[in-house]
C-alpha cells in the first residue's frame, strides 16, 4: 500500500504575485495534465513536467516542493471549474431541471479530459486531500437538497439521506463509465438520469 505524503509536503512554496509568476505555473499544471493524459503516471515527474513547461527545473520548485504538490494544484484546478458550472445551476425555478443540470455538469466534467480525470480521480485518494475534497461534497450536497426542496420536487419530503444517495448513483456511474472509457457522453447522461429519476419515484417519505 502506498505510503500518503505528509500534507505540507502538497503546499505551494508560494503563491504567484505577478502575471509573469501566475504564466509559469499555469504552464507547469498544463504540462502536468498533458503528461498525464499522453503518458499515464509512467512519464510524470518534475523533470518532464519542467520540459514540458518550458521552465527550469528550479523555476519548478520555486513553486511545487513536489510532484504531489502540483498534482494537488492541478486537482484544485480542475475542481473550480466544476465548482463553478454547479454554483451556477439554477435550483429555483425547477428542483428537477436543476438535477438534470447537475448530472450534464457531472458527465461533462468527466468527458472534458477524460483520461486526466481518470487519473486524478486516483491520485484523490492516495493524497491528503480530505478538506478540498470536503468542500466540493458539501457544495453538491447543498446543490441536491436545493433542487429537492423546490416546490415542483417538494410534494413529497425526502428523507434526509435522499441527496447522499443521489450523489451516489451519479458518482458511481459516472466514474465507472470514466473507467471504462466510455466516450458517448449523451448515452451517459440518459442512464444517469434513469437512475436518479427512477430512485426519487421509489423513495417512500
């Protein structure tokens, strides 16, 4: 089993100041994502990353004390835009409209890089990063219980684990499609969606 790195150690040595600092390190976290999706775990290390940047390998660890740091940069990278499309789900007008919402967000978020979110997805849960994690569950916990309380999905009140389950079905056929490289990302969000939907209308009260 895989010894976890001390979460310092996934620290950012600082953060960048200037637009010339703040190009370098969106350099180095794209050349990590496109090693990853063109040569797995095998090719990355901070030296590829460095060439592929277009940096020196100083320049690097100027800012990344690791190469789990800048997996866990580029993690939170790719996590703020899918944090981004679920803050901007509308949960109001319809609660079902929004839960269709959130499952295209889902499935879009895995069809965007396939292979990087594969990867990453893998490296969630060998590195220390519980808070980061936290803090997306809780975003779309909150997304899913906003869209159960609305009115046209609130005839009906929903046991309180009803949003973790939902959350659940998504997760689990969403990566399990992702591992298996599943490329119809249509197809995908209809069986998601046949899922959630299908659960709600069995949930007794």
């Amino acid at each position: 089993m895989a010894t976890r790195p001390p979460a310092s150690t996934l620290d950012p040595r600082k953060t960048p100041g200037q637009k010339r600092s703040a190009a370098t390190v969106a350099a180095v976290l794209e050349a990590a994502a496109r090693i990853l999706e063109t040569e797995g775990f095998e090719g990355y290390t901070t030296n590829a990353v460095a060439r592929r940047a277009g940096v020196s390998i100083g320049s690097l660890y100027q800012y990344f004390p690791s190469k789990d740091a800048i997996t866990k940069a580029l993690m939170l990278r790719e996590t703020t835009t899918l944090l981004e499309d679920v803050a901007a789900i509308d949960t109001e007008t319809s609660g079902r409209a929004g839960l269709q919402r959130l499952i295209e967000v889902a499935v879009a978020y895995q069809f965007r890089r396939p292979a990087l979110a594969r990867l990453l997805d893998v490296e969630e849960r060998r590195l220390p990063v519980g808070q980061e994690a936290q803090r997306v569950g809780e975003l779309l916990t909150r997304t899913v219980q906003r869209c159960l309380d609305a009115p046209d999905m609130a005839i009906t009140p929903c046991p309180p684990f009803v949003a973790d389950d939902l959350l659940a079905i998504m997760k689990g056929i969403v990566d399990a499609a992702g591992e298996r490289r599943e490329g119809d990302d249509a197809t995908l969000v209809a069986r998601v969606s046949r899922a959630v939907f299908g659960y709600l209308e069995h949930t007794p009260a």
